[in-house]
C-alpha cells in the first residue's frame, strides 16, 4: 500500500485545492446575487446568431475542417511513431525500419503544417468577409435609429461597438471556433489511441478530467464577469475620449484640463483594475490546468518508471519503455489542447461579451419605420399642413399643443418666438426626425406617416445654425460623394448662394482641404457652404433653422441675398431670431409655449400691435442701441 503513498499524497493536493475553488465560487456567487448581477443573453443564444452570419461560407468551413483532419491525424499518429523508435533504440536497432518511421514522420509534419498554412489563410479571408457583413449590418442600422434615438446612445458608444467589439468578434472566425472543433477531435482521438495502447494508464490518466472540467465551470463564470467589466469600462473611456476631444477648445477655454486630466484617469484607472482582475482570473485557471498535466506525468512516471525497473505489471499489463513514451506524448498532446482552451476560452468570453454588446444595438427596434403601404414621392409641389398636431419629447411634457397651419407651394413661411417655444420641433416633425403623437401633417394632401422616410427626405434640403462639414474637399462635402455632377455645375451652385467669394480666393479653389468639421473655416462661410450643399440637389422644400445666427454683418448679407434667390426655388421654412432676415416672408407664425399666437405677413402682424409686434420693436430699439 505505501507505493500508492505518492499518488495519494497527489490526489490530496487536488483535492484540496478543488474544495477551496468550490468554497471560492459559491462566495463569489452569493456576492453577484446581492450586486443583482445579470446575463442579458445566453452563449447558446449568442452562438446561434454568430453562425448564421458563417452560414454563407459553410463551403469555406468544410474545407477548412478536411485541411484540419491532417493536423489532427499528425497529433495522434506522431506519439506512436517515437514510441517504435524507442522500441527499436533498446532492441535491436535495424537502421532500415528506423529510417522509415523518420520518414514517415517527417512526411506528417510536413503534410501537417502545410495544411495548418493553408487553413489559416482560407480562415482570415473568410473571418475578415463575416466580420465586413456584421460591420455593415451594424452601421445601416445605426444610420436607420431616430434622432431621439441617436441623442439618447453616446457617439463613443456607437464607434466601440462598430469597431472594437466586432474585432474581438472577428477572432472567433479566424481561430476561435475552428481551435475548438479541432481540439476537441484532438482530445478524444487521442483518448481512443490511449485505450488502444494501455486501459489502465488510460484510466489513470482519466481520473484527471473531472478535476479540469470542475475548474472550467467554475472559473467560465469568473472570466465571464471579468470580461463584462473590460468591456464596459472599455465603452466608458471611448464614450468620455469621443465627447471631451470633441469638446477639447472649451476645456482650453475655462483652463480645466486638470479637472478633465483627473476625470480621464479616473476612467482610465478603472479600465486598469478591470483588466487586472481578467489577468487574475486567467492567471489562476491555466496554472491549475497546468498542474493537472504537471501531476498525471508525475503519475505515469512514477507508475511506469517502478513497474519497467522492476519489472512489475501495472493492473495486469506489462509496460516498455515504448509505451511509457508514447503516453508521456500522448498526455502532453492531451493536455495541450485543454491548457490552450484555457486561453482559447478567453477569447470566446471576449467574442461572447462584444457579440452580446454588438446585439443591443441590432436589436434596438427602431421608433421611426416605413409603413407597410408607405409610398415613393417622385414629386412634391411643397404643400404643407399640420393639423391639430401634438409632440413632446417626454411623455407629458407636451413641446406642441395642437398646432395647425397651411402652407402654400413655394411660398416663404417663417416661424418666430422665444426659445422652447416649439420652432425648431416644428421642423424636425415635418421631416420625420421625429414621431408626433398626435394629429396630422400632410404633404401635398399626403400623410408623411404614408410615404417612404427616405423618399419624404430626398425632397427637402435642411440648412441648420449648426453646419457639419465632412472631412475631405469643399467639393466633396458640397457633393456628398455623389457621382455625376460636374464643376461648372457645382461653381454655378457656389456663384447662386454667393460662396464663390471666398471659395475663389483659396489656393486650391473646390479642392481646399477641409479638416475636422470644417474648423478651418468661419462660421459665415461654412453656412454658405450648407447653402450650396442644399441647392445642387435641388429640393422642393428647403429649411432653415437659425442660419443668420453668429455671423459677422458681411456675411449676413451675402446669406440674406442668398435666401432671397433660393425663395423662387420652392416652398421655404425659416426659423429666425432676427426679424430683419424674415420681414419680406409671406406668412410669418408667431409662437408661445408649444401654441400659435398669431400669423400673417410682416405688415399684418405689425398692424394687429400683437406679440410680433413687442419682437420687432424690442430689436429695432436694440439694434439702434448698437449702432
């Protein structure tokens, strides 16, 4: 019995550590339940969408599992190769046969890796188009969310999950998955090719796999946690670097880059911690793995060493040296692919928890859709009416109440009041930006609910106080990467909205560099550059929301005289704080608090002494104030 001393004194030592790992994991467990600790979506569930973006390169994958049966073959024949040499080394040792199984051997592992090569390169090229779909599929949707949607999501957000998370995705493709498939063929050939040779130390070898199946479960929950939290704080810092580089002029401003400094290290420090933990997580399991290995060669040595120097049977079997060596290689080969799902399983605990993240944004119903019957506008004459129409923001907090007006074709009709009043809401409505709650808006006599969103929008050029301008050239940004229009026509354009003026006197003309939305440009001339971008698409219905705010009294002028052009294209929407760019509009709408006060033209409204009339005097004696 005390030639079994070792062996027990190594099972005790496993044991051991199992019962602590338990106690580890249940602490641990409770821990997450009083947190509220929450899995969103199940690995089935994830894995089940994951392999319906593969499903179109089945092809691909089967072939890359023919390549991958050489691998697995060269993993399972090799071991009994060096076990015949062996066999042949303390016998008589014939050069001939030795030479055979060389060769033999050489020519798997030739065969071998070049399969592995060829697997590899048919894997990226394949993982690299599912992961293009994915990121194509991600971003229309992201493209199709509301506005309302779209203020409610951080930019930062929307890049982490377009670009970081679908390449954490992207090693499942390219290796994950086929590693997994591959390893476990590997595991159980290896585990047939053991009982073939020995039972006994096969079944010794075996009293292993519950002890590495008991460390995988517990520690699958541990990385799993660990990898939600990386993620996490990962989005968090994105979030935070997207908003405050944007903002990064202001915090210059106010002298707050300490303020700003300590709360990106304080993101940044949490990110820290969060990878620590996942490094510790890992940093246990694969060790644990390792002794596992570690101890079944301890065994196998010691059982095999005692039983050939003495020449003692092993539970009724006689063991050589040739099968001591083959199975030594034959429990590192075992042992490998476990240790390697270690980091393997990482990996899918990535994958698992960007895929998941990736799905929350796909999954998010989109509040703005097509309706069944929705119809393609191929005309509008810009007839416009709101009827009894009511929207809020928040549910309650009603922006418009009831609001009902008429607007002609081609005709300038322009919305005044005080901030919050509901102007620029009323904008946004008509284009569908938005979804009102309440009433009716007809275009032409058609609902806007009833015709396509995109059609609707293709037939209205929006001009905001806040103009966008793209990385790339002027042209490009008039253009907006639209094909088929030449230079004289988009000069023509810039001559009409008077851009021209300062497009002529840049020394590269249309392809002027344009950086970073547009900040090597003045506010004035990034508003003409809107004013064009509008026009040479040439839409029915134009708005303009604040355009003549911030700019210097020049440029008003050429933008008033531009609008004045623009009125004999089609029906104009101005919203407007000085009543001096809207006096010569055909209805001018007078709201308060989400209600219409009063309409009528300029001369009209300042007859009838209303609240236009309070604005306008209010100005007039502020501006000579000025002057």
């Amino acid at each position: 019995m005390h030639n079994y001393y070792p062996l027990l004194l190594v099972g005790g030592i496993i044991g051991t550590i199992s019962l602590l790992l338990l106690i580890a994991y249940g602490l641990v467990k409770d821990k997450k339940e009083a947190m509220g600790f929450e899995r969103n979506m199940k690995d089935s569930e994830i894995m089940q969408r994951l392999v319906k973006y593969a499903a179109p390169y089945k092809k691909e994958f089967i072939f890359v599992g023919f390549l991958m049966l050489f691998s697995i073959a060269y993993s399972i024949i090799s071991p009994l190769i060096v076990g015949q040499i062996e066999e042949l080394v303390v016998g008589d040792f014939p050069l001939n046969t030795l030479f055979l199984y060389v060769a033999a051997y050489a020519a798997i592992l030739l065969i071998s890796m070049a399969c592995s090569y060829f697997q590899a390169i048919i894997l990226q090229k394949t993982g690299q188009k599912i992961i293009s779909t994915m990121r194509e599929e991600l971003f229309t949707h992201i493209e199709a969310l509301s506005h309302e949607q779209l203020n409610e999501i951080p930019v930062g957000k929307l890049v982490t999950r377009t670009t970081n998370d679908t390449n954490a995705i992207s090693l499942m493709f390219t290796n994950l998955l086929v590693n997994l498939l591959k390893n476990f063929f590997v595991i159980f050939g290896i585990l047939a090719a053991m009982l073939l040779l020995n039972v006994e130390l096969t079944l010794m070898v075996l009293c292993f796999v519950p002890f590495i199946i008991l460390f995988s479960v517990i520690f699958r929950r541990f990385t799993r946690k660990a990898y939600r939290k990386v993620k996490d704080c990962t989005t968090d810092i994105n979030t935070y670097l997207s908003e405050n580089l944007s903002g990064i002029k202001i915090t210059q401003i106010f002298n707050r880059e300490d303020v700003k400094k300590e709360e990106f290290t304080e993101r940044s420090n949490a990110l820290g911690r969060a990878k620590r933990e996942q490094i510790f997580v890992f940093g246990i399991f694969r060790p644990l793995v390792y002794m596992l290995y570690i101890s079944s060669v301890l065994c196998l040595l010691y059982l095999g060493g005692k039983g050939y120097i003495e020449n003692t049977k092993f539970l009724g079997q006689t063991l050589t040296s040739g099968t001591i060596v083959t199975f030594y290689m034959y429990i590192s080969k075992f042992f490998d692919p476990i240790q390697n799902l270690a980091e393997q399983f990482n990996w899918l605990q990535s994958a698992f928890a960007s895929a998941e993240k990736v799905f929350s944004i796909i999954d998010l119903p989109l509040k703005l859709t097509d309706a069944e019957d929705a119809v393609e506008l191929t005309e509008v004459r810009g007839e416009i009416e709101f009827k009894d129409v009511w929207f809020s923001y928040v549910p309650g907090e009603w922006v418009l109440k009831g609001v009902s007006f008429h607007v002609n074709p081609k005709e300038t009709v322009a919305f005044v009041g005080s901030t919050g009043s509901g102007k620029t809401t009323i904008l946004s409505l008509i284009c569908r930006n938005y979804e009102f709650q309440k009433g009716q808006i007809l275009i032409d006599g058609v609902d806007i609910r009833k015709i396509k969103i995109a059609s609707l929008r293709k037939h209205f050029g929006q001009m905001l106080q806040d103009v966008f301008l793209f990385s790339g050239t002027i042209r490009s940004n008039i253009l907006l990467r639209e094909e088929g229009i030449s230079d004289e026509r988009i000069q023509e354009v810039c001559r009409y909205v008077n851009a021209d003026h300062f497009i002529n006197r840049l020394e590269n003309g249309l392809d002027e560099e344009v950086r970073e939305r547009g900040n090597n440009f003045s506010a004035g001339q990034r508003q003409l550059l809107s004013f064009a971008r509008t026009i040479i698409h040439e839409p029915e219905v134009m708005i303009l929301d604040e355009a003549t705010a911030n700019i210097d009294t020049e440029t008003e002028l050429l933008i008033q005289d531009s609008l004045e052009k623009m009125r004999n294209i089609g029906t104009m929407l101005i919203v407007a704080h000085r009543l001096s760019t809207i006096q010569h509009a055909d209805n001018i709408i007078v709201l308060s608090k989400g209600k219409i006060l009063e309409q009528g033209n300029h001369q009209e409204l300042l007859a009838a002494h209303g609240s236009y009339y309070q604005l306008y005097t209010l100005q007039y004696h502020k501006d000579l104030l000025t002057k």
